[in-house]
C-alpha cells in the first residue's frame, strides 16, 4: 500500500537522515493523509495513474501549497505557498504526493549544498564529500533511497552536476518544456525544473506527467507533453545513431579519471552500431563568464523583491531604507550577497553595455554553436564535471567553485536538453563519474532513449549508499 511505502521511507529517513541532512521539513500527517487517500481510491477501483501514491521528494525552491518555501534561506524561512507550483499539481493529479522539503543552496546559488542557510548536506556515498549543487538535497536523498525520485531546478547544471556527484540520473529539459510557474526565480532565463532519479525511465515518466503548456507562465512552450517514456519502450538500440564529441570538452586539462570514462562511454556506444562525430563548440571558454554576468544580473532583480515589507522575516530598522538594509543583511547568506552586488553591478549605468549586453550577445554565439554541432550529430556525449564530488570545505575559493559547472552551464545558456547519467568510477575515491548526454531543444525523446539505452546495456550502476 501507499501507506506501507511512505512509511518505509519516513523510518530510513528517521534511522540516517541526521547524517545526510537531505531534508530540511517533512509534514509526516499530510503524507499519510494522502497516502491513505491514495489507498483508498486503488481499493475502490479509481487509482490516479498507475503510480498513484508514490512519494516524490521537492527541493525548497518549488512551491507546495501549505508547506514552508524557504530556499533554504532565514529570509524566507517563515514563508508559507498558498499553492501548488505547476510542476507539483500536475504530480498530484496523477496520484503522486509531495514527500517533505530538501535542502539546497540558498536560492540556488552553488554548487555544493554548503551554502544553505541551515547546514549543508552530505554525500550519502561519501559523507566526508558534497553531493552537489544546488539540488544537493534532492539528489542525496534519491541516492540514500528517502525517496524514489525527487524535482529539483537547473540554472547552471544544478540538477545534472548533484546527479553525477551521487551516482544517479538527473535531467534538464529544454527551456519552456516545463512550467516555471511556483519555482521560486533565481534566473529566469535558466532557470528549468527537472526530475533526478535512478533510472533514466523515471526520468522521462515524470517529464511526461510534468510537462507541456501552462497558461501561468509566459515562458513555457506552448506544446503537448512528452511521449519519452513510450519512446524509450520502443528504443531498440543505437545503430546509425550520429554521437558527436565536443573537442572543447574533452581537452587535455580535463583529468584522465572523467575523460577517460566518456571515452569508453563513447567506444561502448560504437560498439553497439553508433557513430562516433567530433565536433566544435568554439565559444565554450567564455561560458562561464557569461553565466555569471547574466545569471547574477537576473538574480539581482528577482531578489530585489526579498525586502521583509510584504512576506518573509523582517528586522526593523529605524526608517523604511534601514530596514530593507537590516532585513537584507540577516537574511541573505555570503554568496547571495555576492552575487546580488556582482548582478547590480554589471546592470549599473556606464557597465550595461560593457558587461550584460555583450554577455547576452556572446551567450547568442553560444547558441549558434549548439545549433551547428546538432546539424552534424543527434545527440552529444560530454563529461559532466571536471571531478568527482570533493570534499567538504576543499574549494575555498569562489571562482574555483563557480569552474565545476564548466561542463553544464553552456546548455543552460542554449536552452537545449541534457541529462546526466552514471558512466564509471573513479580508481582513486571508488565515487562515481557522471556522462552528459545532450540534445536539440524539445529532443528529450531521443536524449532519453540514448540515456537509458546506456544505463540499461553498457554501464548500470546502481549507487548505493555509504551508510
């Protein structure tokens, strides 16, 4: 019964989840509420779906009516949805239930889970190590098995690089194929919720159920949902399949431990009748720094309205710009507060035109090279990060840290579809070594084809947790 799983995973998380720190809330009587209304309806013959009464976990950045949305910040941390994000309604009305909040980077800014406001979270394979940002919450607790699957968000690679971190897949979809609407903004033209999971055909059953058009938000494509979990059915290899290879990507500053794990996902891939293309996407050096001019500009206006005057904790001050400046001081942690001044400034009078315009003319090139590699393959194979998860408190550094999403950022900047699937281990650390597949937009019938092909034929890796 519903109610027999929930409960199960409500005493894994009760027996591990103080060394993980996957979950920062979990409301146990609406759980089960729904859970028993779940059970109810499959014993009268009406169930949802056929998955009616699975849990899904939800990262803290996407709203749940009722429960706490705090982006894992003191701001917010009082803040209550009064609705269901788009994503979320859509799972409900199949019969899934949201199953508690996990933690995250502040806002969704990092690449660790060290900078939420109340404690990162551990890697459940390593707990001396980071499982990822932002979404580390979502894929911790996928991989400690507290939940079967989880949503989290994308801005830079925060769903594909936590993904590859713990050893499970995590996929973002093309920009527009997923209702923004109740994801709390960090970029709004990044920004993308997708699911992380173990096995690639969640993934795709989930993006079936969560996507398609949404009259709530104005930049949500207006198309169908996906059929991909039909399309991975009917997938019956990958002969003739054009997989190309980015040059860029695969460079000899990229460590033998990652690069070598694409290669041999690459060869397993020809052995089995693909083509194996190399191919160019020449502006990728510039990718992070573009990111990081129109992700933290977005961010400095989406913040703006985090002021304490209409909702989330307030520190008064002696007069209304005093208390914006208390208010702000408390509740936004050092790297929000970093990237808020860098987005001000680099939308400020005089730097406009010198940074945020030719990022956004630079970030088109981006674009175009995407385009031109997809006219000369079907689908591209890439690493994922430059290492494996690292260790708590190794990258001390700002920008070293803002490097280990060099491989996911430039799809976001594209709009294209990607995901994230275990392709090996490293020798040295026995953790696991993550390949991205990547695709045209609204291709995730093909990216999720080729992906569980992989996961199902040449590499199944199944994590398992340290504990």
């Amino acid at each position: 019964t519903s109610k027999e799983i929930c409960e199960g995973y409500l005493g894994r998380i009760d027996a591990h989840d103080a060394d993980i720190h996957a979950f920062l809330k979990i409301d146990r009587e609406a759980v089960l509420s729904a859970a028993a209304e779940s059970d109810a309806r499959r014993a009268a013959g009406h169930p949802l779906s056929p998955y009616d009464g699975i849990p899904v976990g939800i990262k803290d950045n996407i709203c749940v009516k009722g429960e706490t949305v705090s982006c894992a910040s003191k701001i917010l941390a009082p803040v209550k949805s009064p609705y269901d994000a788009t994503a979320v309604s859509r799972l409900r009305s199949a019969g899934f239930i949201p199953f508690g909040r996990l933690n995250m980077d502040e806002f969704a800014m990092g690449s660790s889970c060290e900078n939420s406001a109340f404690g990162g979270t551990k890697n459940p394979l390593d707990v001396t190590r980071v499982p990822g940002g932002s979404s580390g919450g979502s894929a911790a607790a996928v991989a400690a098995g507290f939940v079967p699957v989880a949503l989290g968000s994308d801005t830079g690679g925060s769903i594909r690089q936590p993904a590859s971190f713990c050893g499970i897949s995590g996929l973002k979809p093309t920009y527009g194929r997923v209702s923004r609407n109740g994801l709390v903004a960090f970029a709004s033209s990044l920004d993308q919720i997708g699911p992380l999971c173990r096995d690639v055909a969640d993934a795709a059953l989930i993006l079936d159920i969560i996507s398609g058009k949404d009259a709530m938000d104005c930049t949500c494509l207006p198309i169908t949902p996906t059929s991909a979990a039909d399309a991975i059915a009917k997938c019956d290899g990958v002969g003739g399949l054009r997989i190309g290879l980015p040059k860029e990507y695969l460079g000899s500053d990229v460590p033998e431990a990652v690069a070598g794990v694409v290669r041999n996902a690459a060869k397993s891939l020809e052995e089995r009748g693909a083509k194996l293309v190399e191919v160019s996407l020449p502006h990728t050096s510039y990718a992070v720094a573009v990111y990081y001019i129109v992700a933290t500009a977005e961010a400095s206006a989406n913040l703006a309205r985090f002021d304490g005057i209409r909702y989330g904790d307030r520190k008064t001050g002696s007069d209304l710009v005093d208390t914006y400046f208390k208010t702000r001081g408390a509740g936004f942690g050092p790297e929000v507060k970093r990237r808020i001044l860098l987005g001000t400034y680099v939308l400020s009078s005089g730097y406009y035109d010198a940074y945020y315009l030719k990022a956004q003319k630079v970030r088109t090139l981006i674009r175009r090279d995407f385009e031109q590699a997809f006219g000369e393959c079907d689908v591209m194979l890439t690493p994922v990060t430059p290492s494996v998860a690292f260790k708590f408190g190794e990258k001390k550094d700002p920008l070293e840290m803002y490097l280990s999403d060099i491989f996911t950022i430039a799809l976001n900047l594209s709009g294209h579809c990607g995901i994230s699937v275990p392709g090996g281990t490293d020798p040295a650390t026995g953790m696991p070594v993550g390949i991205q597949f990547m695709a045209p937009d609204l291709a995730e019938d093909r990216l999720l084809s080729t992906a569980s092909f992989f996961q199902r034929n040449v590499f199944n890796y199944e994590a398992s947790p340290g504990f």
